[in-house]
C-alpha cells in the first residue's frame, strides 16, 4: 500500500450537501478498490489563477488515502470523466 494524495476543484456553483456527496463518492470509489482514506475535507471556495473550462472559481477538495499501485489510475480515470470535476491531481507522498 502506498499513500497518495488527491486535490481537485469542483464547480463553484454546487450546493455544500452536493460537494460533500462528491466527496463521500470518490472516498468510497478508494475504498472499493482496496484502499483506506485518512482525510477527505473541502477547502473554501477560491479564485483561480486562471479560467478554467470557463470558470474562474472552484471549490478544492484534498483526500489523503492509501492504496494499491492500480488505485490512482482508477480514480484519475473517474474524476476525469466526472462533470462537475474541474481539475484534479494525484500525488504519490514519500514516507
């Protein structure tokens, strides 16, 4: 199991019940794949330093989790394809 780190940017206009259901989602698509989420917490709205898909404000969503080495590739894949995902990144972290 590695440890990882997944920041992304949702649109600005959801709800807080909807942006915490992203969050609970993507935390249980970890969990499926074999793997343990330590923290999942949403960050303020913020201005982005550019436009993005026409926005130029997202709500930031960081996930600390561990997993197997095939996780992330699954959950880049479906935040990817997520609609009300904007941006995303995952980070490998060193222990």
């Amino acid at each position: 199991m590695r440890k990882y780190e997944a920041l992304y940017i949702v649109k600005p206009e959801l709800s807080d019940a909807d942006v915490a259901q992203l969050a609970a989602h993507f935390k249980g698509v970890v969990e499926n794949l074999g793997g343990t989420v330590s923290k999942a917490e949403k960050w303020d709205r913020r201005k982005l330093a550019y436009e993005i898909k026409g926005y130029k404000e997202g709500v930031y969503i960081l996930m600390e989790f561990e997993a197997p080495p095939a996780a992330p590739a699954e959950v880049s894949r479906l935040l990817r394809i997520h609609d009300d995902v904007i941006r995303h990144r995952i980070f490998s972290q060193e222990d």
